[in-house]
C-alpha cells in the first residue's frame, strides 16, 4: 500500500512492501524505533531500525525506476530535527539502509498522497495543503533527495475548490500504470474524479472524468479506494458510519451515481458501528492470490485505535457459490501498544579531577559516548527497560572540573564527594542542579594513592581508609569512581535515583537477589556492550515495572484467586516483555488466598536477546512482590527439545510451575501451573 497520510490505520501503523515479496508488512512507529513486521497472526519480524531522533511521520513508496532501491518499497522518516531522510532495506533483508538526508518538505498541515502520477515505473508524492486546495508533486531526483517535478501542470485541478477534501489515489482508467485521483466532498457526499492523463503539448497533467450528484455518503462515512473485483481498474469502498455495512462501487458514473460491483460479496468484513478505520493492503498468502481474479485484488484490515482491535480480512473466491467476496483470516490485539507519557529526567553528569591533576580522556570519551542519544548507550536503554516510561535524552556531560580537595584527601564518602563536584561546577559557572533530575560525578581512580592489587576494593581491610566511594548516595545522585564504569553499574545506581530498590532473595532478607532485573545484577560477564567492551544490562523485570505502573497494562492478566482451588491448575502463553507483537501475556499475575501468609505470584518469560542478551538460556522467573520490593523466589530453564516439559515446585505453598516449549523460535512458551498442596 502506498502511503496515503488522510486514511492511516493510525499515527503509528503503516503499510508498505519493505522487503520486496508483493506483500505488505507492518511498520509500527515507537518513538526512534520504528518496527518491521509481517502481518501475519504471530506477527513474525521483519527488522527494527533505530533513528537519531524521534519519527514524527512515515512515508512510503518505491520512489525509483531502477538501482538497487527499486521493487522494494523505500522508507522516507519525517524526524524531529525537521529532516527528512531515506532508508531501503539491506540486499540480506536483515537491516535497513541509509539512502539520502534532506530538510522535510512537508509540514505538519499537510498531507501526502503517494503514487506513480508520470507513468515512469517511479512513485512520487503529492503534498496537499486542506487549508489552501494547494498541491505539488514531488519526485526523487537521481544522486539527490526531491524536488518539485518538472514537466506536470494541473490541468482540470486548477481553479477547482480542493479546500478541505479527501484525496485518494488509484488506477481509474485511461493511462495503464499511472495514478489517478477521486477528489471527496464529504460535507456535501460528493465524489469528483481526475485521472493522469497527457496533453497535446506533452504535459502530464490532470483531465477531469465526471462530478457525481451530492449524498452519495455521510460526513462520518469511511472511504477508501482498492482493488475490489480483480479488474484492471480499482473501486471504492465506502463503510456507512452509524451501520458498520459497506457499499462497493465502480469508480464510473451512472446518472449521477456511482456504478455498483455487483460480482463480490461482503462476505466477513468486519461490521463495527462508529468506530474503527480500514485501509487497503496485499498482505495475504501468495497461493490465494492464485484464486480466480485474485491476483490485483486488495485485501482489507481493519484497527480500532480504542480497545486496539485489528482484523486481516482476505479478498478470496468462494468455490462453493462460485463468487469473488472477503473471508475472516485473523483477528490481534496486538498491534501497537497505547502510547505512555513520557517522563524526561535528565542527568548532569560531571568530570571531575582531583586538584593539580589531569582529566582521563578515555574516561571522558567513555561517558560523552553513552549519554549520546543515538549512540546505542544508556539513553536507549533507558526507554527500552522502562518501557518508554523514562527519557534521559537531554542529560548532559560536564568537565573537566577540578575539585579543591587532592586525590590523598577523597576518601570521604559518596555524598561528600557528590557535593563537591557540584560546588566545583558552580565555581566555574555551571548549574548542574538546577533542570536536572539528578548528578552523576565521575572521578578518576579507585583509590587516594597507588599501589593497590587488582580487584581490590573496599572489603581489604588495608586498602578500605584510601578507598574512593562509589554508588548512590541517598539522594540517588552517584558517584562513579572507575570501579563503577559500565553501562550496567552506572544504570543500576541511577535506577536507585529513578526510585528502584533492590531485589531480595527468597528469604526476604539478602540484597541483589534476582540476577535477572538490573536492580541485582551488575557486571555480568555475558552482557558485553561490543561496542564499548562494556556491561550493558540486564532490564528492569516484570515486578519493577509493575510497581511503577510503566508495564503494559493490555499484556499484563491477573487471574482470579480461584486457580488455586482448580485441578489440574491453570495454564497460558507467555511471550518476553520486550517481544510485545506476539499473542501471549507479557506478564502474569496469579493472586494467593488471602488467608495465606505470602504475596502473589508475578511470573515473566526471560529470553536472551536485546538487552537482555546475556543471558545464556531462556528462562521462566517466578517472583512475588513484599513491602513494595521485587523478590525472586525461582526459575524454570527451557527445555531444549519441542514439546519437552521442565517444572520446578515452590516449597512454600507447594505449587507446581511447568513450562514447555512450544516454538523452535523460543518466542511463545506454555505455562502450566498447578497448587499441590491440599487444596482449602
């Protein structure tokens, strides 16, 4: 589907062939991510792409006739800076490549109809003014970025009203291969349509075909343009507002009306009375494509951006009735997750040097480097392990400042050290409190003098006095001595600044006791940043998020206490948290009897990727939550083979936790649980 900005699914979902296969996939916009996936039932991913800045607007299309970009359709991201830059996927379909920057053309009043307008096998795009009727036609140029096209005058478009209209392309009639326009009055229910067409002077313009008569629809009625009975020409669909029915109709004129296709059944598409939007789309299986008349003709999907309901319904052809109609292939509530307000919580972080000392470069470059949006580090991993919930994109690096205190002198605690390294910013005209969440002073050496053993630190009874603290102190700013620079380290002790405990074992007792949520663990070997050869991760777990109301609230099931009392138990799909697009519970809650001593059951499916990457098998975690601390109470491996089963039982309460695998991919396992304990 070409990108049409008037009849989007949603601000977040488009359409578009991406990776050259005839068919279109989902590309769901979130935040600087953008996220390529078939529109499949398990919505299987295609690749992700992580932009500088966040994508405010998507434009799609195969805007060239050759090179290695064409057949494929081209990505065009209206960022926030006001660029506008190019991307098509990689020749391995695993990434997607930059193709071409330039300053946005179109702005946020403006819409943009995407098609092939000149007949030259290349899209361009028509930006469209409501306010003004205004339009112009932009198209790549070879080597550069768009300009307005040469060579193409409006014809019968000049001087008609084009105020406040909806534009919407297809393929009508009179040129093969070119896009066509139906001009939509919805105030009046009026429909116009134009098609491209070539003068006598050899201009490409516009030729006006016919007006209908007035009432053909409602303001509120839904219009779309597709390709409804497998002819050469497309149709419109018009789904009635306040009925939820759909009309199907030739764009010809009949007396002022439209013709009907009288050849296609409505067959399941969705009846939704005032609600919802549909667009047009191939995105069903090849071999369908094969049926009668199957080959051009559009699929229909269907979104409500309320309750997020999506429906795929397949144009296909019904043997039995020998009829062209439209059958139900899935219905996913999973696309595109509702949009949190995000939380900006900058960090000043401060390079400090001790009096008559130099700054460390490599320092310098370490903390400037991931504290860079963009970069890969700690602003990206902050979005991403809280859901989106945090950004710390404006954080920003300052120094070197010197203290006025030597190295000799720097064993005086955190807070001490924190104080001075703000007091030491102000002396040079720097406010590092002031608009900022909280401080980060980073320092130079582990100790106040030379000489220590490797891995050496504060438990050495000899070298504990020369020790430099480091961590948070219990304003949750941090002081970050040298011992403390990985990704990991410093993101655990500014989750204490963002208001995030530590784990506690089993035992209610013992810190740092889920090697599975940040809050515990630090410095894990498995979880080597490459680029840096640095810790980085693991996320914030299930419980963390759930206390802080930042997890999906869609994806989260609480089931009734009364699992506890059923035989043989309770059983459910669980997909990890950061692999949303799938149709399993991100996370589950299994409620205890009151009567019992003991929290309820917070369970999250672990799997080693993204962040969480270091991990070296997936795992099913079984945590409770006590005086608003997440406590780690087990965990299941993962099975290797299909289908094999692996249980562990908590001994408190005697229930029983089984998983299977289910999918080679690992992406969607079975939970099965079940209370043993004589049941109450």
């Amino acid at each position: 589907m070409k990108t049409n900005s008037q009849i989007l699914l949603s601000t977040k979902i488009y359409l578009g062939d991406i990776d050259g296969d005839s068919l279109d996939e989902i590309i769901e916009v979130d935040g600087r991510h953008i996220y390529i996936f078939k529109c499949q039932l398990d919505h299987k991913p295609l690749l992700e792409h992580v932009f500088p800045h966040p994508v405010i607007r998507l434009i799609i299309g195969d805007f060239v006739s050759e090179g290695r970009e064409h057949g494929k359709d081209q990505l065009l991201a209206i960022l926030s800076d006001g660029s506008l830059q190019g991307f098509a996927i990689s020749d391995d379909l695993t990434e997607m490549w930059w193709w071409f920057k330039q300053t946005n053309f179109i702005q946020s009043n403006e819409h943009y109809i995407v098609g092939d307008f000149d007949g030259d096998g290349a899209d361009e795009i028509m930006k469209y003014r409501p306010s003004t009727g205004s339009i112009d036609i932009f198209e790549k140029k070879p080597n550069s970025g768009f300009q307005k096209m040469n060579g193409f005058t409006l014809g019968n478009l000049k001087g008609f009203d084009l105020r406040k209209k909806l534009i919407l392309g297809g393929n009508f009639g009179q040129a093969k291969n070119r896009t066509d326009i139906v001009v939509i009055d919805k105030s009046v229910g009026q429909i116009v349509r134009f098609d491209t067409a070539t003068d006598k002077k050899g201009k490409k313009t516009f030729w006006w075909a016919f007006t209908s008569k007035t009432g053909l629809l409602s303001e509120e009625d839904e219009v779309i343009v597709a390709n409804i009975d497998g002819s050469t020409r497309d149709g419109i669909l018009i789904r009635k507002f306040d009925t939820g029915t759909y009309h199907l109709l030739k764009l010809e004129y009949d007396n002022g009306n439209l013709s009907s296709i009288n050849n296609v059944e409505v067959g399941q598409l969705p009846i939704r009375l005032k609600e919802g939007c549909m667009v047009a789309a191939k995105v069903r299986n090849k071999s369908f494509r094969r049926e009668l008349g199957g080959i051009r003709r559009d699929d229909i999907l269907f979104f409500n951006s309320k309750n997020k309901e999506f429906i795929r319904t397949d144009a296909r052809y019904d043997k039995a009735k020998g009829q062209l109609t439209y059958w139900w292939a899935y219905t996913s509530n999973l696309i595109c997750e509702p949009q949190r307000k995000t939380i900006s919580k900058p960090w000043a972080i401060i390079l400090c040097k001790f009096k008559g000392m130099d700054g460390d470069p490599v320092i310098e470059r370490f903390f400037r480097e991931i504290f860079t949006p963009g970069s890969g580090g700690l602003v990206e991993y902050w979005h991403d392990a809280t859901l989106g919930a945090i950004d710390i994109s404006q954080s920003k690096v300052f120094g070197w400042v010197e203290l006025d205190i030597q190295r000799e002198q720097a064993a005086i605690g955190r807070k001490n050290l924190i104080d001075k390294a703000i007091s030491a910013c102000r002396r040079n005209g720097i406010e590092p409190v002031w608009g900022f969440h909280k401080q980060i002073a980073v320092f130079t050496h582990d100790f106040t003098k030379d000489g220590a053993p490797p891995d050496t630190n504060w438990t050495n009874k000899h070298w504990k006095p020369f020790w430099i603290d480091g961590s948070a102190d219990g304003e949750g700013r941090v002081s970050a001595p040298p011992h403390t620079h990985s990704g990991s380290f410093i993101a655990h002790e500014m989750g204490h600044g963002m208001g995030f405990d530590h784990d506690l074992a089993a035992d209610l007792k013992t810190h740092y006791g889920d090697r599975n949520c940040l809050m515990s663990a630090m410095n894990i070997k498995g979880f080597i940043h490459p680029k840096w050869n640095n810790s980085f991760g693991p996320t914030m777990s299930f419980p963390q998020l759930f206390m802080k109301n930042w997890m999906y609230k869609r994806r989260t099931c609480k089931f009734s206490v009364s699992w506890f009392t059923k035989s043989p138990g309770i059983s459910f799909k669980m997909a990890p948290i950061h692999d949303r697009r799938l149709n399993a519970y991100l996370g589950v809650i299994l409620p205890i009897p009151k009567f019992l001593p003991f929290g309820d059951y917070y369970l999250e499916y672990l799997r080693p990727f993204g962040w969480n990457k270091g991990f070296g098998e997936a795992v099913l975690v079984i945590r409770q939550i006590t005086n608003n601390k997440s406590v780690f109470l087990g965990e299941i491996a993962l099975p290797s083979k299909l289908q094999e089963k692996r249980s562990w039982v908590e001994p408190r309460l005697k229930v029983k936790f089984e998983i299977q695998k289910i999918r080679s991919d690992e992406r969607i396992i079975q939970v099965n649980v079940v209370s043993l304990s004589e049941k109450t």
